[in-house]
C-alpha cells in the first residue's frame, strides 16, 4: 500500500503542489527518498529515523521508498521531513491511514522528535486553502499560517508525539492566532531635521508619489538622516500588501516569531553587497534585498561606490516592478516594486562643490566627473528627483528645530495617495496605487499640461536634452506635486517644481556618459 501525503515545493513566492509517496515492502533494508532532491532533502532520512526513535517508534526492518512527486521539479530545503515521517508513521499504523487526508504539511524535524520553523510557511498556508485543504506547520510558524484565512484548519504541534496524541484525540491543539509585531521602537521624526527645507520638500514629493530620489552633497550633510526619516512619512501598507510583502519575507525566513507588519520595509544593504545579494540568486534563487524592499523603500547609501555592473542590474527590476532568475533547470520570478533611494558625495574627497575647496589630486570639475562616470545615464534616468544636499554648519544646529513633523507630512502623503488610489481605481487599473508605477498611457491622460505649461515643457526638452522617458517622469512628478496641492489639473507651476528636480539629472546623464 502507498501513503499519501500532500506539501509544497516553492518557486519564488508560489508553493507548487508535492505528494509525498511513501511505500513499505519485503526486501533490502534501505531508505531511499527519490524525486529530485536537494542535499538537505536526502539528509531527511537521518532526521526522520532519529525523531522516529526518539518518539518510541522503530522503523521496520523492511525497503522504505520515498517518492517526491512530480519527480522531475526540484525540491529544496528541510521542510520535507514532517511529510515523510508522518507518511511513514501512517505506512507502519503508528496513524491512522485517513489521518492526513485534506491536510498540507510542512515542517523539519529535530533529533529529539521537536518541530522547528520552516521558511515559506505563508505562501504554503495560502496555496493550501485555495485548494481546499488545512495545514500542518510547526509551532512557531502557526501565527503566520493563520493569517491565510480564519475559516482553515491549522495544527500547529510542537513535536511528532503531540501531533499523534492530537490525531488519537488525547491532546486537542488549539488553532493558533495571526499574530501582529507590535508598533516597537519610534520611526526617526522628521521634525528632528534642521535647515534643509528643500530636501525636506524633495522627500515629501519622492513619498507621496512613490519616486525614486537621488541626494547629492558633502559628508556630514544629513542625506542618510534625510533617507532614514522617509518610512515615518510613508502610509502603512493595505492588507493585500501586507501579504504580499509578507509571503515574500516568509520565503526568505524573515518573519520572525510569524509576526506580520504593516511597516513599509527599508533596506539599506552596504555598498560591498554583490549582485546576488541585491537582486537575489545564490544556489537556492533566495530574494535579493530589492525583492524584501518590496512595497517600500531601497536606501543605496554612497551609491557611486557600488559595482557599476551590481547598479545597473536594478534598471530592470525599477521598470517592470520584478525581477527574474534564470537558472539552467529553472526561472524564478520575485516580486521588487521598490522605491530607490539614494545618497551620495559629489567626488570622493567629499568636498569639490565647497567654496573655496581645491582639490589636491586634480581639478575640482574633473574630480567630480571621474566620480560619477561611475554612475550610467540609463540608471540616473530612471531617477525622478534629483536635489543638491548643502552642508549644514554649527550653527544651524544650535537652532532650535522648526521644521514640521513626520506626523503633520505624513497626513499630507496619505492625502495624495488616496487621490492617485482613487484616480487609478477609477481608470480600472488593478495594482497601481501612486504615480510613479502608472503607465504612460494613464499618465499622459491624468497629467496633460494646459498650453501654457506645455509651452515650458517644450522649452526644457529642447535646452535639456530631456529623454522620452525624462519626459514622462516630468509627467508623473508634475502630477504628484498637483496632487499634493490638492490640484485637479497640472499647471505650469507644477511643471516648473517638476524640471527643477529634473533638469539636474538630465545634465548629470550627460556628463556621465
């Protein structure tokens, strides 16, 4: 007879379908588990006959065939070891045969017989109940999988004996709670900032309208306070963005305790980071840090000093919202709607735009070129804003703080968030909720200028060389700054605060090229 037992194998964020065949029969005594598997697949056995014995229960002395189906998808990680056990444990009697049926499992086993967490337990969760089925998970991922519906049956045993005594009807598990990670510790304020009211401007447009910002000045300017302040202004995600920033962190084993958040993410990996750490790959495809700053904000801190090669990897991912990882025998495809911002010096010394400055290598202009030729046009392109970060002297900070708070700012971002949710919601444009992720098509409907303003445009593309797409992002700001004031329709006023952050760029493209 063979048993059957239903788990996942994952792709990306999607959890494809594997039945765990497991048969008992006269022969050798040998345990083989077939079906494409990786290295801590096959060490299943191991931790399978350990927890088995360390639960008062012997493996027979008989050929034990382990079958992952379908065999020809490549199955990876330790989750495999619930299923396998418990097939084998329904195989031998120690369940009754009917046990498992209606249920997905998942989960790795310890020596002693204990559960231990799994990543990917929320996209499994997900795809169990669509198809209809309830499931079985650790302990300490039960939080997480009871966020996939609230009508699903969820067991979640702390070890192999009390997921037997439950299934005898000695020991009833109670069905755990979504659990929520509380407020923690206080975003930084923006309030906290002195001077810099035009960069506090520029962060203000880069978050109602979810561009991408570039600040440029010397070091000790205040860009990475500037970028760190950006999450406290930004709305918390919506509930279908919270699950699915959620099912990504759950894959990559991120989502500690099973604790959802609807804080936006922001990542800030280090500029040593290679290329399979930002954009995600490795031996197992895991997620890059652009696809866990999914929904929210990508700091690149001295972005010149990142591997060109590694930068430009990102032009993709900032147009089409996702990335894909092509492997020899398979394509996985994440999630990497990202918001990128970045911060860098104009030269390496740090200090070429100062007054006065003279730098001891070489010429202050050919300085600064060198430096950013590091930069590629096509990525600064793809850049919305573009602001000049001046150096803020003592006295300045022996002032008290004047500027407003993230709260007061962050009241004005959700105002204009809700305007573009509704604007695109109305135009049938399922997915899109701020400007910069609209198509040009909507953009060029919802932000047409009047003749005066269209005029200035005109104007700018022809003395700055603006490129198609410069063009529409002009669009696409100018219609953020509106929204912001409250605007139906963009006007020249709009369009004028709109090039001033673009014109920057466009001449940096330029001399980077």
């Amino acid at each position: 007879m063979v048993v059957r037992v239903a788990t996942v194998a994952f792709e990306g964020i999607e959890a494809r379908p594997v039945d765990v065949q497991v048969q008992i029969s006269s022969g050798n005594v040998v345990f083989n588990v077939v079906g494409l598997g990786d290295k801590a697949v096959a060490e299943s056995r191991e931790r399978v006959r350990a927890a088995l014995i360390a639960s008062g229960l012997a493996l027979p002395a008989k050929r034990i065939t382990v079958n992952l189906a379908p065999a020809d998808m490549p199955k990876e990680g330790s989750h495999y070891d619930l299923p396998i056990a418990l097939g084998v444990m329904a195989a031998i009697g120690a369940l009754p045969a009917d046990a498992l049926g209606g249920f997905t499992v998942l989960g790795e086993l310890a020596l002693d017989g204990a559960l231990t967490p799994v990543a990917g337990v929320l996209p499994a969760a997900v795809a169990a109940n669509a198809r209809g089925h309830g499931l079985i998970c650790p302990e300490a991922c039960g939080p997480e999988a009871a966020w996939a519906s609230g009508d699903m049956d969820v067991i979640a045993p702390r070890s192999l004996i009390q997921l037997v005594n439950h299934f005898k009807g000695t020991q009833v598990l109670r069905r755990p709670e979504p659990a929520m990670r509380g407020a923690g510790a206080a975003l930084p304020d923006l309030g906290e900032v002195r001077g810099q009211e035009s960069a506090r401007r520029a962060l203000e447009i880069a978050a109602a309208g979810g561009h991408n910002l570039l600040m440029n000045g010397p070091p000790g300017a205040g860009k990475s306070m500037l970028a760190q302040r950006l999450p406290s202004i930004l709305p918390k995600l919506t509930p279908a963005e919270l699950l699915e920033v959620s099912m990504i962190h759950s894959v990559a084993g991120a989502l500690a305790g099973g604790e959802l958040t609807d804080r936006r993410p922001f990542r800030s990996p280090h500029h040593s980071a290679s290329m399979a750490a930002l954009v995600g790959g490795g031996i197992h495809a895991r997620p890059g840090e652009i696809s866990l700053a999914h929904r929210g904000v990508l700091f690149l801190d001295e972005l010149p000093e990142f591997q060109p090669q590694v930068l430009d990897s990102l032009r993709q991912p900032i147009e089409t919202g996702e990335v894909a990882i092509a492997r020899a025998n398979h394509r996985i495809v994440y999630p990497a709607r990202f918001q990128l911002v970045a911060a860098m010096n104009p030269c390496r010394c740090g200090h070429a735009l100062d007054p006065g400055y003279a730098c001891k290598r070489q010429p202050n202009a050919r300085c600064v070129a060198q430096y950013q030729s590091r930069l590629s046009g096509p990525l600064l392109d793809r850049i919305d804003l573009h602001i000049e970060v001046p150096a803020v002297t003592a006295a300045d900070l022996m002032l008290p703080a004047t500027g407003e708070t993230s709260a007061i700012v962050a009241q004005r971002v959700a105002r204009a968030r809700a305007i573009q949710a509704e604007r695109y919601r109305a135009m049938g444009l399922a997915g899109v909720s701020t400007n910069a992720g609209a198509p040009v098509k909507a953009v060029e409907e919802t932000a047409a200028p009047d003749s005066e303003a269209m005029a200035l445009v005109r104007e700018a593309a022809e003395r700055f060389a603006l490129s198609a797409r410069g063009y529409h992002r002009v669009l696409k700001l100018a219609r953020t700054i509106a929204d912001i004031d409250g605007s139906p329709a963009v006007r020249r006023n709009h369009l004028a605060e709109a090039l001033a952050y673009r014109t920057g760029l466009e001449q940096r493209a330029t001399a980077a090229a």
